[in-house]
C-alpha cells in the first residue's frame, strides 16, 4: 500500500516537472507591461471557453477555447506573434504546448491571467 502511494506521489511530481520544463521552453511569460507593449502587433488570443469570454476580455482578443484549438489552428497564423491568455495562465500554458508541437515559434502568454489584468476590457 504505502509503495503504491509513493509511486503515484512520484510520477506526479515527475509529470509535474515535465509539464513545467515543457512549458518554459514553448512560452514567454509576459508581465502586463509587456503584455501591453507587444500585443497589438501580435495574434490576440483568449483560451477562455466562450462565456468566460463573453463575460470580459481584452480588447481586441479572439476567443479560441483551448478545447478547440486542435480544430481551429488555421485561424492562428505561424509567422506572427501569439500572445496568449486565460483566467490564471494555466490553460494559456497548455495552449501554448499544443502551439509549440505544431511549429509555432513566437508564443508569450500573461502572467497571472486575465484575474490579474487592469487594462482595457469589453465586455458583450
């Protein structure tokens, strides 16, 4: 029992690593600041699902949920900057593994989320 528990406890903590080294090699974590600076010339991107969205996003972000962002990578172009975001930086850091896998170079998403952001928001 107790050998059961800590292999499970191990490859957690091993998927966990993974997933984090993974992750800083596909994406730039961006503070607002430069979040700012740098989006308007970029492809903005909100992986929030749709109500999320409709509830409050950036102004001038198209809403690709990461549930459907296989299906829809056409509509993201490989050569320009991608600036992604989420509620917390969770779904945008997967957003961005999927992205990677598939070629995409130039990915930044926003530290903290949309939960930590002061800038413009519109809402529908």
């Amino acid at each position: 029992m107790l050998y059961t528990i800590v292999a499970i406890l191990g490859a957690i903590i091993l998927y966990t690593l993974y997933m984090y080294f993974s992750q800083k090699k596909a994406v730039t974590p961006l503070s607002q600041e430069e979040f700012i600076k740098g989006y308007r010339k970029a492809q903005l991107i909100d992986v929030r699902e749709s109500n999320e969205f409709e509830a409050g996003h950036i102004l001038g972000a198209r809403n690709i949920p990461v549930s459907q962002l296989k299906t829809r990578m056409k509509e993201i172009r490989p050569d320009k900057p991608v600036y992604l975001y989420c509620q917390s930086g969770i779904r945008s850091g997967r957003a961005a593994l999927i992205l990677h896998k598939k070629g995409y170079q130039d990915i930044s998403h926003l530290e903290g989320g949309f939960k930590k952001w002061t800038g413009k928001v519109k809402v529908k």
